[in-house]
C-alpha cells in the first residue's frame, strides 16, 4: 500500500465533508440543501475516518492527512471532479 496515496485520498474525502457543509448551507437550492448535501456530509466523515483507521491498524503507522482546499463552487462539478478522482486513485492508495 501507498502511505502518501492513501493519506491523501484520505485528504480528499474530509475535504468533500467540509465543502459538502458549506455548501449545504449557502444554497438556495432546496434539492441541494436537504435532499442531495445533507446526508452526503453527515455521513462522509464517519466513512473516511473508519477507512483510514483500517488502514492505520493494519499498517501499524499513522497517516499524514493533509489539509486541503476546494478550489470549484458549483457542487456539481466539485463532485464529479471529486468522484472522477477518487475513482482514478482507490487502487493506488488501497490496492
């Protein structure tokens, strides 16, 4: 496995939460704000943080998640650049 890979795919995932959330909250789009985002971010963290404790407790070594940025507004494409990239970066972060 690749620690560098996979702390930042880990990045990645925890910066999807936070951008989720914020934009939950400045849409004025009702489908955005509770049918699509909500849920989304509610539960995004809870999934990133088991995956990198798998991953810790079978490494016996600590990630170095990185603290990042989004740089897109519009929730639509920030998550299918988001969905293109995790799926482009699964297998060399996790095999």
């Amino acid at each position: 496995m690749n620690k560098q890979a996979a702390s930042k795919f880990i990045g990645v995932l925890f910066l999807s939460r936070t951008t989720a959330h914020q934009m939950h909250l400045a849409t004025d789009s009702y489908s955005q704000h509770a049918g699509a985002l909500g849920p989304f971010y509610t539960e995004i963290g809870e999934l990133a943080d088991g995956l990198a404790e798998q991953w810790m407790g079978e490494y016996e070594e600590r990630l170095n998640i990185p603290t990042l940025a989004a740089k897109e507004t519009n929730p639509l494409k920030y998550f299918r650049d988001t969905l293109k990239w995790v799926q482009d970066n699964r297998k060399e972060a996790f095999g």
